[in-house]
C-alpha cells in the first residue's frame, strides 16, 4: 500500500511539472504572438525603437567584437594542430572561415548578448513591474506590451545579425593575425583561400540564425521581467531565468535552423 502511495506521488510531480512547463510554454507563445502582433498596429514608438538600437546594438558591439576576436584566434591555432597531424594545414583559412561564419560568430555573439542584453532587460521591466510602473502606464492608457516589449524585440532582432556580421569579420581577422604572424602562413595566399571557400550561404545561414537569436534574446528578457514577482528577489529570479532560458534556447534553435538551412 505504501510503495502504491509512494508510486502515486511521483507520478503525481512527474505530471506537475510536465503540466507546468506546457502551461508555460503556452504563455510564451501567446506572450510572442501578441509583441509581434503590435508591430503592425499603430501607434509605434520610434524613439524607444532607436534607443533600443543603440542599447542593444552599439553597447554590445565592444563585447561581441572582442569574443569574437579571440575566437578566431584561437580556432585557427586548432585547426593547425589538429591538420598537423594529417599534413593538411592548408586548411586553417578555410576552416577558421566556414567555422566562424556559421555556427561560431552567431552563437557566441548570441550567448554574450544574451549574457548582457536578456539580463538588462528583465531587471528593467522586472523593477517596473515591482514599482508598478507598468501599471501606470495602463492608466495613463499606454499599452506597456506596444511601448515596453515591441521596441526591444525589434530592436534585437534587426540588430543582432549587424552584430554577428561585424564579429563574422573580425573573428576571420582573428585567424589572419594569428595564421600570418604566428604560424607563418603567407598574407595573400591565406586571404585568397579564405575569400575562394566562403559562399554567400555561409554568410547568409548565420545572418539568419542570429536574427532568431535576437528575437530569443529580447523575448525571453521582456517575458521574464514582465511576469517578476514582488520584491528584489523576484527580480533577480527573472534575471537569472532570462539569461539560463535564453541560452538554452539559442542552443536548441542553432540546432533546428542548422537542419532547415543544411
């Protein structure tokens, strides 16, 4: 009798919490329909939108840039060694290219700008939301899913693959500086071979890839800040959820848009 009580509790959980995570699963998706929905409804906030671009975009650019710097560095040092081994260094150049291009420039671009953006965001609509700010906007008869969640979630979306196409550039120059300078490759034969093994679809595969990553980033951000609990702990849980969730998400959308693409 008691194993049977035993049995029936844990199912009883089990159950719980697959209910729980459908139930939020559900509430995102109605949450994302309805920020995108306000994209094609007047009135639209261009200010927000334009300061959001420069939040997003521009602060994060020194982060990104650095990331993706390094990056390429030392993936061509890899690729050395690893080709050494089957005298096939000529391959760094292309290697490094196609690797940062992409999976390595949009999702490490898109994991630190989660790592700075999702978590910003949810703190700043999580501290509204306890100083019940967002309900003031109500009253002042302001839709706070038009003026707070839309800009963000445009904003990241439209800017992310910028971002992600400036680190692409930087992350190859990674690998020319360290290819050139500490493995001895040769200047023009490294970019010749770089140039002639990129096609416009590596390029544009991960242009895409970082726009859903965008999306993610400022959705999950604004998902988590606008339903925060009361208090300052509420807060730093929306913060943490957002960073965590998004992370995961990007992971598992790299790997759904790596199958469409490829």
């Amino acid at each position: 009798m008691m194993m049977i009580q035993a049995i029936d509790s844990i199912l009883a959980r089990i159950g719980r919490s697959t209910l729980g995570m459908f139930e939020s699963i559900g509430r995102l998706v109605i949450f994302a329909a309805i920020a995108v929905s306000h994209i094609f409804r007047p009135p639209f906030y261009y200010n927000a939108f334009l300061q959001q671009l420069i939040n997003i975009g521009f602060y994060s650019l020194p982060v990104v840039g650095l990331t993706a710097l390094f990056t390429g560095g030392a993936l061509a040092l890899q690729i050395y060694s690893g080709g050494a081994r089957f005298n096939a260094e000529a391959i760094v150049p292309s290697i490094v290219a196609i690797g940062i291009t992409r999976e390595l420039g949009p999702v490490l671009g898109g994991l630190m700008v989660a790592g700075r953006v999702s978590t910003s965001i949810a703190a700043e609509i999580g501290t509204m939301r306890v100083t019940e700010q967002i309900d003031a906007l109500t009253t002042l008869s302001t839709n706070p899913m038009k003026y707070l969640v839309t800009p963000r979630v445009l904003a990241a979306t439209v800017i992310l693959p910028v971002l992600v196409f400036i680190g692409d550039t930087i992350g190859v120059m990674g690998g020319y500086l360290v290819g050139t300078h500490r493995l001895d490759f040769n200047d023009a034969t490294y970019l010749k071979n770089t140039w002639d093994i990129l096609e416009f679809d590596d390029v544009s595969s991960g242009l895409i890839k970082a726009a859903a990553f965008g999306f993610i980033i400022a959705l999950i951000g604004c998902y988590s800040g606008y339903h925060s609990q009361r208090g300052a702990q509420g807060v730093g849980n929306a913060t943490k959820t957002a960073v965590v969730t998004a992370s995961v998400l990007i992971f598992a959308a790299n790997y759904l848009l790596t199958e469409l693409l490829f």
